[in-house]
C-alpha cells in the first residue's frame, strides 16, 4: 500500500506576477528618465489618480508614497489643532497610530469586539472631546459606518477611513474609503495591488484635496499638473508646508496595470475565504466572524477566533500548524506584533482595554491569497482543522 502523501501546504508569500503591459510603460520611462511626476503633463501619476477616482467613485485622488502618508496628509488636510483627539480602533496596525502622532495628534485608542469591528459602546462613550474619528476597517473588516456616519455627523466630526486592506470592499453598494471625508489606500506589497509601496488619499472635498497636495509636495505651481478644481489653490499656495510624500512615475507605471485585475483578485480572494471559512466554522474550534448585513468583503486573508481555547492550546494549535506547513499569527501572542496594541509603547502608557485584549489573544490571521486554487485552500483547511484536532483531539476533526 503506498504511503499516505504528506500534505503539500501551498506557497502564500509569492506575489503575483505583475501584469506583462508594465513593462513597455517602465521601459519608456527608463529610457526616458522621467521618473518625477512634475516632469510632464498627463505623467504616469496623475492618469493613476484619474483612472483611481473614477474607479472607486470619487472626485479626487491624491497618489503619495504610502497610506500612512495618506493617512497623515488628511489629518493634516483637516487643519487639526496640535493635541487634537483623534479616536482609532485598538485593533489596527502600528502605523496608524503612528500616523496620528506624527500629525501631532492624540489617538484615542477604541475597544474592538471578538468580531474585529469597533465596540460602538466604546465608540460612544469617547466620542465626547474628540475632534476627528480614524475608522481602520483592519484586515478588511468593515465597522458599521451607518451607525458610525450617524454619530459623528450629529456631532459634526470628519472621519477618515483607512481602508489600506479594504480595497474592493463595499458598504451598501458604496466602496469602503469613499463614505468618510477621506479614504487612503495602500499599494504595498501585502495588498491587494502591489508597488512595493505607495499610497492613495481619496475624497470629494476640494478644499481637502487642494490642502493635501500641497503638503505632498506640489511646491509653487504644480498643483496645475493635477486633474483638480484649480479655484482652493489660490488659497493655500504658500501657506502650508510641503511634506514631500510623491510618488514617482514608475510605481504608477506597476499600479495602473493591475488595476483591471482587483475585480478577479476581489472575487477568488472572496470565493477562497468564504470556502475556508465555512469548513472552520464547521468544527466548532474555530469561528470567522460573520460580515455585517451591508458589507461584501474583499479578503486576502482569514482571520478567525479560536473557541473554547486556553492560552498553552493556542500556542500549540499556532505550532501543529506550523508543523503542518501553515504560518498562523495569533495577533496577541507573538513577541512585538505590531497590531497589538500594548507594543505600541511610542504613545506613552495605553488604557487597559479588555474586549480587544481577549481578541488579540485568541484572533489568529492565515493568509489565503486570491490566485490559490481550490485544492490549495484545502489544504490550508485541511491543516488548520487537523492542527485544530492535534489540541482538541479528534472532536475537531
Ligand atoms: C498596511 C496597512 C497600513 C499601512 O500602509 P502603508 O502603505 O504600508 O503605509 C495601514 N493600515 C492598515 C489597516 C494596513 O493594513
């Protein structure tokens, strides 16, 4: 009889190929070294920023260096006071805080639920005192924006979406990024399309985008190269300071290509999730958060809690995966993570926030790319569910 074959644990670091029309487009620009997207009219960069906005449903885009770039150009857009309060999920990546200190504002640190999304009670109870909300659908998990919209429009408070891993999810039919004052998007490489780096500011606000600009480092008159109402320049020309958070010609020259690709990537990444989501969910060890009523996600990834879990049996569930040639994170476990919110220590001392703690000591995230087959997320489920089992013995199974 022959052996039974051990289980090929498929390859989920590997990009995906960028697609072959980038390279006459880089070569044109490596002949001509035009690399500065001030050089030219009509440059790489702004056919990028038109082609963005339209695509998503916005006025205007802004391409800069990347999204926490974007995200510290709109709070800087916003005219903030130094100190201000800016309310962020608990649940997010370093740079989001990040962002907020270097726009010289206070974040104010949300609990996150077991389901990843922001705990409006908490939402509510901080709102008072805060001058913008900095809504960070992490990992693509969408908070509920028609409770959070609500809120902050009877207080008139902006709010900014990080929508960084959101790209291709929708809202209600809307795209996550265009329902606050300002979305940013992210083009590195763990997204959904890759440069390496880079970033994108989407909003509807002239005066937010013609301010944006500027500091990106449109310095004397090359706001006039943008596809922009030309009249809230007039305003801010020499009044704010020039960041200098461009993009350069040749990452535009890799993104544009990719951008008739995200219906494809959004619709097998969703097809991979929700196949490996509903064999998780059927062993009772593991649970994936369902999405709200309003939103379709667009995930590259699969983030689920383990259920019934102590602390030595999540390590050794992280490790039987490991053995079976998955990588999981558990958020909170790992020495340094970046998205647990006690490593975060640039900020001073944090509040003790006991929803998002539970979470992050139970929330692992596995990721499952779009251009995986079906026997490949199988044998990611398959791993997961008998890792699971290794712990919890063959119930799991
Ligand atoms: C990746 C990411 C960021 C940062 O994006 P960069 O382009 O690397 O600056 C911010 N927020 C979230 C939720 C992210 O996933």
């Amino acid at each position: 009889m022959p052996l039974e074959q051990p289980i090929l644990a498929p390859n989920v670091y590997d990009a995906e190929p960028i697609p072959e029309a980038a390279r006459a487009e880089i070569d044109r620009l490596l002949a001509s070294g035009d690399l500065f997207r001030y050089t030219s009219e009509g440059a790489p960069v702004a056919r990028l920023e038109e082609e963005f906005a339209a695509l998503i449903g916005s006025r205007f885009a802004l391409a800069v260096s990347s999204c926490s770039a974007a995200l510290f150009l709109s709070l800087k857009a916003l005219g903030l006071p130094r100190g201000a309060k800016v309310l962020i999920p608990a649940f997010t990546f370093a740079a989001v805080p990040s962002a907020v200190v270097h726009a010289d504002c206070a974040p104010v640190l949300v609990e996150v639920g077991a389901d990843y999304r922001i705990d409006l009670d908490d939402f509510r109870a901080k709102l008072d005192g805060a001058a913008a909300v900095l809504i960070s659908h992490m990992r693509g998990h969408t908070s509920d924006m028609d409770a959070i919209m609500a809120e902050t429009e009877a207080r008139g408070l902006p709010v900014i979406e990080d929508a960084a891993h959101s790209l291709g999810t929708t809202w209600g039919g809307r795209n996550i990024g265009t329902i606050g004052r300002m979305g940013c998007f992210s083009f590195q490489s763990y997204k959904l399309v890759n440069a390496g780096e880079g970033g994108i500011l989407v909003t509807d606000d002239p005066d937010l985008i013609a301010r944006a600009v500027i500091m990106s480092g449109a310095y004397e008159h090359n706001w006039k190269k943008h596809a922009v109402l030309h009249a809230p320049f007039a305003r801010w020309q020499n009044r704010l300071p020039l960041y200098n958070m461009r993009m350069q010609n040749l990452s535009a020259a890799v993104i544009r290509p990719q951008l008739p690709e995200i219906a494809r990537r959004v619709r097998d990444g969703r097809a991979n999730h929700d196949h490996v989501a509903a064999r998780l969910n059927a062993t009772g060890f593991m649970q994936v958060p369902q999405a709200l009523p309003r939103e379709e996600r667009a995930p590259d990834s699969i983030q689920f809690n383990l259920i019934g879990f102590r602390d030595d049996e999540t390590r050794a569930f992280q490790a039987a995966a490991k053995a079976r040639g998955v990588a999981v994170q558990v958020f909170g476990m790992s020495e340094d993570n970046a998205r647990a919110f006690w490593n975060w220590q640039f900020l001073g001392p944090v509040p003790d926030l006991p929803k998002t703690r539970a979470m992050l000591m139970r929330a692992c995230d596995c990721r499952l790319p779009a251009r995986l087959t079906r026997a490949e997320t199988d044998a990611i489920a398959d791993a997961l569910i008998a890792a699971a089992a290794d712990v919890k013995g063959a119930k799991a199974a």
